[in-house]
C-alpha cells in the first residue's frame, strides 16, 4: 500500500488562469507590474519612419488613436486568452459592438441578429443601422434552425450573436451557428468570458467583450475589446482609426490588471452564483431561475458541450410583480443597486426599469423582462452574507404583491 500517490503528469499547455497572468506584457520590459503609456503621441527618428508608423494597422508608437502600448497590451491578453491571432480595443464595449458593425456593413447589406440583446446593442441594430440602409433581421436565439434559415446567401454580411444574453441567459447555439458559410460570424461573449467559452474554437470569426465588466473586474475601467483573424481585425482598425472609440491607456492599464486575476474572480463568483440560483429555485414566491448553470435551464445541452461554469450573474421572477420587485431591493443592505456585472461587489439591477427602459414595453414582454425580474451580478463576498442579504429581502418581498 503506497500512502502517497505521483503526482498528475504535468501539462506542457498552460492554464487559461495561468496565461491570464502574463499575456500582452511584451511590452513591459523588466517591470513585473504592467507599465502605463499615458502619452497620446510619439516621436520618430525620420519622416519615414513616422509615416511607416502610421499606415501600420495597431502600430503603438504614431498616435494614441491609431494604437497605444497600454491599450494594445490589453487588447494583445484578451486575444491570447480567446485562442484569436489579434485584438483591438475600444473606448467601451458599445464601442467595440457599434465599430465593427459599421467597419463590416454596408449600404444594402443584411444583419441577422438574435432578438435577446443588450439594450444598446438592440437599439444600434433596430434605430441605426436602417438609417445607413443596412437591414436587420432578428430572431430568438433558442431557435438556432431559424436562425440560420435567416441568412441570405450574398446578402448577409453579420451573424451577430450575444451568449449568454442579458438579463434572461439565452444561449447560442456556437457550434451549430459557427458553421454558418456565408457571414462574418460575431459575438458579444461579455457573460462568458474567456474562460468560460471560447467563441472563436467554434468557428466564430469576430469576438467581443465589454471588457468594462468581468475581465477588468473592478468597476474602474470602463474599455471594450473584439478579437479575430489578423486581416478582419485591421479591416475593423482601418474604419475605428476614424472613427475613433479608442480606448484610454488608463483603462486598459486597470484592466491588464484585473486581467490577472480573472481566473479566482471567476471561480468564486460562478460558485457563488450556482449555489444562490440552487437556492432561489426552491423559493416558492419565485416562479423562474434563469442561470445557464441550472439543469433547468432550456439550453442546458447546449450549455454543457460550450461553457464550462455559468458565469457570475443570474436572473429571477418574483411572483408579486413590480411591488415585490420594489420591496425585495428597498430591503437590500449588502448588495447594491446599479446596473453593470462582474465586478466585486455584489449588484442587483431591475432591467424593466433600469437597462431596459429605453425598450418598448411590448418588446420587453417578448424578451420575458417582467416587472418582477431582478438581475443579480455576484460579487466576490462571502456567499453566506450573500444569502443572509438576499434572504432578508425575499421576506420583504413576500408581503408585497401588484
Ligand atoms: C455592458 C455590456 C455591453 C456594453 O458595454 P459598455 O462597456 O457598457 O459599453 C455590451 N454587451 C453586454 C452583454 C454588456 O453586458
């Protein structure tokens, strides 16, 4: 009898906790910690020189618009982590979404995007894009057959997908949607993240994050980031460089840092988040848990073969409606009310009347946002003040009813 046993063979593959460590840090010589390049311009040797700078699609040393050390080594992690040979960031993540729809599409193109979208997202899609004369078709993402019938060989020139969607988790189908010929295949991965997908894996060609969430991780950067094959990524570059979202240096700074410990964040906040849905679902003044982790989740399938944890944010209906809504966060102490997810604390968001107020009441029905939704995004607490908080407010929320 051994009382020891050999430890595991090692593997030659690093980690993506580990790789989130040190990825985009070429630029940061002997400094241990990432260098910040607040500058927004760079001197040359030679107008040659200068100019050579300038055409050099993500080139980080002409102007700070057209590239940025800070940035691009931010932009560089993300891309690592995604498995995508480029990155490029941007000023938020609406920026990222709002630049390479307009670097991609064009007048007489075609759009199929799923009807389960951030609100900007959807707004950018049903208000702006037809202005440009660039047609949208939506269609709910759980139904992946109508999705690709949606296509126009030709025509289409984006498949836009966001998985998991906000606030209700619908997830997209990425293999069966990644196979698509046809469109430039893109997502927004923000609920995600790299460590819990890998968009590109399924043959998605352009992925995206609000990097403002979990990937900076601390609320104090407010950046995006679309990641890709070289050649679609200085395609979005060439349009962005005029457009000019580009993200600041300091953001970028403050989310190479959260970068780095992307990997605990999220192990806590999905077991946290998995535990409080398993929670929630026995509660009968709930009628509905939406959380990709849950086995009652309608997609769980898809969830399996894609995700490997349910991320940090769940949603829940509480049977009272609205009043309930407003009694269960008047008696929140710990956790916070405000919109945005994946940071430390804690947050609870009413999307009818908070992130998706601008939508029409009609749509919002469609989409399941009720009056009695809530979204909570998981911080780093202890799950048991968590709960206690959480709890405490459901007995509020009980009395309360439309
Ligand atoms: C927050 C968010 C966005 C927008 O990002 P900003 O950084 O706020 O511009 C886009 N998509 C999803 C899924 C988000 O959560």
């Amino acid at each position: 009898m051994t009382l020891r046993s050999d430890p595991p063979a090692p593997s030659r593959v690093p980690h993506p906790q580990t790789v989130a460590i040190t990825a985009g840090r070429e630029r940061d010589a002997s400094s241990l910690a990432p260098v910040l390049w607040p500058t927004s311009t760079f001197h040359a040797p030679s107008i040659a020189e200068s100019a050579k700078r300038g055409r050099t699609p993500r080139s980080t040393d002409f102007y700070s618009r057209l590239g940025n050390p800070s940035v691009q080594s931010f932009a560089d992690a993300v891309a690592e982590l995604e498995g995508a040979e480029a990155g490029l960031a941007f000023s938020s993540g609406m920026g990222a979404i709002s630049s390479v729809v307009m670097a991609l599409c064009s007048q007489g193109g075609h759009v199929v995007a799923q009807r389960q979208l951030f609100t900007s997202t959807s707004l950018l899609f049903q208000l702006v894009c037809p202005r440009f004369g660039i047609e949208v078709t939506l269609v709910d993402v759980a139904d992946t057959a109508a999705m690709i019938a949606a296509v126009r060989p030709g025509q289409t020139q984006l498949l836009f997908v966001e998985t998991p969607a906000n606030p209700t988790m619908e997830v997209a189908d990425l293999a069966a949607l990644g196979a698509v010929r046809g469109p430039l295949k893109v997502v927004d991965s923000t609920f995600g993240t790299p460590l819990l997908q890998r968009p590109i894996d399924h043959g998605f060609d352009v992925v995206i994050h609000s990097a403002t969430k979990a990937l900076s991780g601390h609320n104090d950067a407010t950046i995006g980031v679309a990641l890709g094959d070289e050649d679609v990524i200085d395609q979005i570059w060439g349009y962005s460089a005029i457009h000019g979202a580009c993200a600041s240096p300091f953001d970028a700074w403050n989310g190479i840092r959260g970068l780095r410990t992307l990997g605990v964040r999220l192990e806590r906040q999905n077991a946290t988040a998995g535990e409080l849905a398993r929670r929630l679902e026995l509660i009968g003044a709930i009628t509905a848990v939406h959380y990709p982790g849950l086995e009652s989740h309608p997609q769980h399938d898809i969830v399996r073969t894609q995700m490997s944890g349910g991320g940090g944010c769940l949603s829940f209906d509480l049977a009272g409606g609205r009043s309930a809504a407003m009694a269960f966060v008047d008696a929140l102490e710990l956790v916070r009310l405000a919109p945005s997810l994946g940071g430390p604390e804690t947050l609870v968001n009413h999307p009818a009347s908070m992130t998706h107020a601008q939508l029409p009441p009609e749509d919002r029905e469609e989409l399941g946002i009720t009056e009695g939704l809530l979204r909570l995004s998981i911080g780093l607490e202890h799950l048991d003040d968590i709960w206690c908080d959480v709890e405490t407010a459901l007995r509020a929320a009980a009395s309360a009813t439309d």
